[in-house]
DNA sequence: TTGTACGCGTTATCAA
DNA sequence: TTGATAACGCGTACAA
C-alpha cells in the first residue's frame, strides 16, 4: 500500500499538496500540479488507510447495527426475511451515503458498547430493544442513535424511533378477521413485550369494538428456543383447534402454525382461519398463500438510515416517531364463515 | 473515551507501563503497580482505541467475507436461508477467535479490492466467484485467501477452498430419482458456471449410468432478475409438466417452482416429482415437505474461518480442497412410479 | 501556490 | 523496573 507521504516524495512536491487534491482543495493548486498529482493517483491506484485517517478526524464513518436477540433465538432472528429485508435496506442507504455498516448480533449490552467505542463507531441503529436496554446504551454512548421497533420503557423520553403502525394494523388484521365471521380468535406470539405488546393491544382493541369476550385461554406464547420449538408447536396447534382464527405476530410463526396443523391433519382455511404479520416469502410460498398485514421492512431500514446519516451532519428529524403505514393483503388463509 | 496517555498521566507513570499492563506483560512491571493500573483501568472502564492499534501493529483483526453477487441478484442472496446459516457460522467463529467480520456485497470487483486495501482486511473469504474473480483478487490482494464454493477457471492453481460434494450430491440426488422409476428428468438452475456446473454433471452421470439420453431440452433455466422471475417461473412450470421429475439447484428454486406448479393445478408429488438441493427452511416449511439434498451450511461456515484464522496464524491447512459430506433427505416430494 | 510541523492513540525500541 | 521517544499514515493550521 503506497502512501502520501511516498506519493509526495516520488512527485517532489509535499504531502500537503497530495493530500489537497486527494480531497479536491484544488483552489490553492496549480493546475499543472493537479494534473500530476491526479495522473500518479490513479496510477498506484492510491488507497487511503482508514485508520490513519479516522484517527486523525476522530470518526470512523462506521455505522452500527445491533440487532439484540435473546441468545436461544439467534438463528431464527437472521432466518427471518423480514430482518434481511431489513439489513438489505440498511446496508446499501449506509453505504451510498459513503459509510460502512457493522453488525452486531449479540444478547450482551455491555459487550455491544464496549465493541461500540473500541470502533468509535460513528452512530448507531438499535433493533428490537427491550426494557431497559436502550437506557443502558444511551448512558455510555454520546452520538446519535436511531431505534427500529422499539418501545422504550418510561425512563427513555428523548429518542428516535423508526416503528411501524402496530397497534393499527393488529386492529385492522383482527377486524378483517370478524368482519369474516370469526369470534373465537386467539393471538399468537413469542414474547408479551415491545412490538408485539402494540399489536396485542391493537387485537384487543378490535375484539372489544365487536363485543367479543376475551380471557387469558386465547394468548398463545410459542417457545422458541431451540429445542422447544418443536413440542410447543405441537402444544399450540392443539389448543388453536379450540379457535376458528389465529392472528400470528409474524409470517414465520404463521407458516409455522399453519404446518403444524396441517401435519396434525387440519384443514386450513376451512377448519381454521390464519393471518400473519409481516408479509414477506415465507408467507407468500406456502400454499394456500397466506393472509397478512403488509410492511415495506426495506423502505423503512432505508429510512432509518437516512434519519441516523442525517442526524450525523447536524440535521434533526422533521419528527421523533415514525410509525410506518401498513395494510391488509387478503390471500388465501382466511375463510368467511358467514 | 480515555486514552492510554491520560491514564499514565493521572496514575502519573509511563504510557509504556499501562501499555505493558494491558497486553501482560507483567515481568517488567512491580507488582504495585500493575494492582495499581489495573484497577484504575477497569474503574474508568478503559477501551483501547482500534484504529490507533492498527496503525501501529499494521494489522486490523478484520477479515472480509464477499458475497460477489449479479445486480439484480442482490436481495435473493439474502433470502436464501443457506447463506444466513453460513454467514452466522463465519460470523460466530470469527468473533469467537477474536477477529471481526466485515460483509461486502457487491458485483463489482474493483470496489471490493479498494474496500480491503483501504480496511487493511486481514484475510478474506470468498464466496462463490465465478471466472478470473478469484485470480483478480489474488494479483492485487496478498494476504490469507478462503474460497467458498468456487471452481475456479485453470489460470488459478494454488488455492484454498472449503466446498461440497457438489458433483456426488447431485448424482445421489437424481439416482434415486432414478430408482423411483423416473426416467424424464428436467434440471433446474439459475446459471450453468461453478457449484452448479458441478452439479449438472452429477445429473448427467446419475442419467447415463442409467442408459437415460439426455438432451438440451432437459436443462431449464431460471431468470432470477427481479421483474423477470414471474415470467420465467410460469413458462418453466409450463416446460416442467412434459418431465416426471425434476432435480433443482436449491431449495429455494425447488420451492419456487412447486408453488407456480400447484398455481397451474398440478399436484406435487403425484403429477410431478420435485428434488431440492441444500435442505433449508424453505423446504422443510413446505407442504409437502422437500425431498432434497442435505448440506450444513453453518458448520461449512465455521469450518472456512476456522481454516482462514488458522492460516492467519501461519498453519498452512492439511487440505486445500475440503469437500463436504452431503446426504439425501427424503421427505414427501417424490413419488415412487414403480 | 507550496511546504513544515504537529496531533490523533497505540505500540515498540532502547536507554536510564 | 520504568520512562522517553520514534513510528504508524493522514489531515490541517500556519508559515513561507
């Protein structure tokens, strides 16, 4: 690797002036000097050194995304489309905008923010923190921060958070659901917390809307540690029979249901009614395709990219809390039973 | 971000003595005083600065995996679940060993060449290159190289790849096809270079073992672009229904195909036998379940970086070529017409 | 228009 | 046993 200080000494002029033209100062440099200087460039095919540079500028032009997942769940988190959908959308915003994304996938805050400062990473983006998570990096970690689908708890007031219209689209998936016919609804999901607390909320709000009953029988927690997926699924399917639809927090617990049942000899949608969330290829490729509440997970990874690059050359967001728009995309796993 | 200076200066000894402190090497150093700063190291929770580090050692604990990707490829390498359990087994042993994992996606070569000079990578892992990719990177990047998955053309001797039994695989693959009593069978890929150049052969050996003739019309094509990928699927499933069976590339394609199959009314296995290749989630999840070609892609993952961190440290691997065992899966996708 | 000199945080060499 | 000091490559204020 050629550096400037060899590029200068090789043209016979300063660092100074290889340096300037690198970054195009070019008004202080005669032309000719331009010229030279640009040819030679081009010739070695100069590379800066990243660390020579940050180090002087004191910034990595590093952008971190952590994506914190309860050690158990690791492979499922990256096996969801929805989280690639995601990254993808991340990655390619961060690096048009001349920065470099790094992923961190770990269940240890502590370990993330020490990784965090050690790279002196630029700004962060913070997936899927739970409780008092996004307290703790905040405390330690002094530059800008963009949450995705997180709900912190009271302690949290000023925060950027890229979300989604859970509640709403909880809502609509359920009152699709009874505007179908179906009152024995249960709710699926793996954990009672963050988004899926939203979406809770938003099915709680249209089964009340309607006058319909509900009681602690209808949440269906899936265990999804490895090992235990399995029976759990078995479990659930079981006690799902007891409903005419299952509202799924997500696609993958969907497909999952959905197979389980089948498997178990349950004809779906006639004998029981699915909806998913999400709407990625898990759910599209099974077959009856499934019922869903559509999200644009790479749009809004780009989004969150785009605020987080904004916010680190000084311009704040028009506002805080962004709650993306989602809608209802009737397929095939829905029955009308009227 | 307290810096190794600032430390000395308040603990008021040298910056070679924390230096010393921090990496143990504690002959040099009284016992009072290594007590002394490591105590005030773990209160103000010191964290070296890595760009400094590198400057100095030349080295940046970085290794580089690239997913060399056609353009229009680009979100299906993410959604294939196949590359998310590799990349998570590169990613963990990588971490593990102490080292970090930069992702580059890109189809342009130069760019990425640029990207490892400018980072410093430390070694690289390579992922399907196709052509002189790998010999390129070779001339211009001279440090630790693992390929994954590639064939390279004949200009390239010495290398290191981490492969699977692309060619056996395959040929197990359509020899029980071939068992089952099929004798009409159509191969499914996206491109005709590399693994599945090796794989066709393995088809064409299981066919010809059998006295099976083979001709152009067998070989089916899949355009993956996006926009195009629909049009191509209708005309394959079209071409498909004249063959009894037909062994795909991935899973992916094989569940891609099943579902434009079973769009046009054709019912899997009973019309039309399907035969995957890696064995992922989008095979498992599918009803009826893939009958395909078992790789772990994780462990293959691991075993890659294992071998680059390995070399890293100056231990030439005992194989150039590793070869991975794969297996038949039998599931419910393949009818025995005998 | 060009060049000198210093700072960024760390490690390594060598002298005290 | 400890401490100055140079070196890593780059950017920049300031001097020439």
């Amino acid at each position: 690797m050629i550096t400037i200080k060899e590029i200068a000494k090789q043209l016979d002029v300063s660092t100074t002036t290889v340096s300037n033209v690198i970054h195009g100062k070019t008004k202080e440099v005669s032309p000719e000097t331009i010229q030279k200087v640009q040819k030679f460039l081009e010739e070695v095919e100069y590379v800066p050194n990243i660390n020579a540079r940050n180090l002087a500028q004191n910034e990595s032009k590093i952008i971190g995304l952590v994506l914190k997942s309860r050690q158990e769940r690791y492979m499922e988190l990256l096996q969801d489309p929805f989280v690639n959908e995601m990254i993808s959308g991340i990655e390619k915003t961060i690096r048009q905008a001349g920065y470099f994304m790094m992923l961190y996938m770990s269940d240890d805050i502590a370990e993330i923010i020490s990784h965090v400062s050690t790279w002196n990473v630029d700004g962060l983006i913070l997936f899927c923190m739970l409780n008092d998570d996004g307290q703790r990096i905040t405390e330690k970690y002094h530059k800008p921060i963009v949450f995705m689908d997180t709900y912190p708890g009271d302690t949290l007031k000023d925060y950027i958070n890229v979300g989604l219209e859970d509640e709403k689209g909880a809502y609509e998936a359920v009152r699709y659901l009874i505007e179908c016919g179906h009152r024995k609804i249960a709710f699926l999901s793996d954990n009672v917390e963050g988004v899926d607390k939203a979406r809770f909320t938003g099915y709680r709000r249209a089964l009340k809307e309607a006058g319909i009953e509900y009681s602690d029988r209808n949440f269906l927690i899936l265990r999804t540690e490895v090992g235990e997926i399995d029976r759990s699924l078995t479990r659930i399917a079981e006690k799902a029979k007891s409903f005419s639809a299952v509202f799924c927090c997500s696609d993958l617990f969907a497909v999952l249901l959905m197979d389980a049942l089948e498997d178990q000899g349950v004809k779906i949608p006639d004998e029981i009614s699915i909806m998913g969330f999400d709407d990625n290829l898990y759910g599209r490729l099974h077959r009856p395709a499934l019922t869903t509440i559509h999200q644009d997970a790479m749009q809004r990874g780009s989004l969150a990219a785009e605020i987080l690059i904004g916010l680190l050359k000084g311009k704040k967001p028009e506002q805080p809390r962004v709650s993306m728009k989602v809608h209802l995309v009737v397929r095939d796993t829905v029955k009308k039973v009227i």
